[in-house]
C-alpha cells in the first residue's frame, strides 16, 4: 500500500473565514492582511499590502498579548509558498509549534498563532522562527531579554 500523503501544516481558510484560535482568540484573514480579536472584542490588523513588509524574501512577524492567565502569540509568515512550521522558544529552550493558516491558492503569505503560559518566557521574549516543509530555517526574530528595572 503506498504511504498515506503528508498532512499539509497549513490550513486553508476562505477570506473572512473567522477560526477559533483558542481563549478567546480569534483570528481571520482577508486579501489585504490578517486580522484578529482577543477577549475584550477589540479588531487589530496587520496589513500585508501597504509595503510595511518585504515579501520578496522569507520572513515572520510577531504580536503578542495576555494576562495571568496566559499569552497568545500570533504574526504573518510571507516572502514563501512552503511554509511549513512556526516556532516559538523561550529562554530556557521550550518550544511552542504555532498553528498555520492560509487564504486559498497558497498565496506568499498567511497567519501562525499560539498561546503560551503567562510566565514561560522568564522575563524575556520568545523568539519566533520560520521553517520551510523541508525543515530547513527561513527566518527568525530572536528572543531577547528585558532590561531590569523597566515595567
């Protein structure tokens, strides 16, 4: 029997299709760039059109927001058809796999999204990292700590 094929790590939501992204979230996707809501209803937008990224090569983008309760974390991946995982890491080396999402005809760009707990990133940003369907690295924001005495 041949092997079943690969489950695709990007799933393909139409334009304006809203998808529950956990606590809360939700997340949904439209020709010009990626939206989202949180518990307290508010819309926030990343736009993909008005040349505030450079799709022309791979790269990841990262928003965050949360409580005590926890963190959710999401961002555009662009500049590549072959997305394949998104990463989070925290400082002690805890990685958190992002869920993919994309508007049909793979366009060059789409969403990940994630939650983590609210005091796992020890007082630092999680770094982000995109990989390919090869696993091979495409980008990545690093994490980075912050200063003491600042809050």
């Amino acid at each position: 029997a041949a092997p079943a094929p690969a489950k695709d790590p990007v799933r393909t939501v139409r334009p304006g299709q809203r998808v529950d992204a956990g606590r809360g979230f939700t997340v949904w996707l439209t020709r010009k760039g990626k939206h989202w809501t949180g518990p307290d209803g508010y819309e926030n937008f990343r736009s993909v059109v008005d040349g505030n990224i450079d799709r022309s090569e791979p790269g990841v983008s990262h928003q965050s927001e949360g409580d005590a309760t926890g963190v959710f974390h999401s961002g555009l991946y662009y500049g590549t058809r072959k997305a394949g995982r998104v990463e989070l890491t925290d400082a002690e080396g805890h990685r958190t796999v992002a869920t993919l999402v994309a508007l049909p005809g793979r366009p060059d760009w789409g969403v990940w999204y994630a939650h983590t707990p609210a005091a796992g990133n020890g007082g630092g940003s999680l770094g982000v990292t995109l990989y390919d369907r090869a696993g091979r690295l495409l980008d990545e924001l690093p994490g980075f700590d912050f200063p003491t005495g600042r809050g």
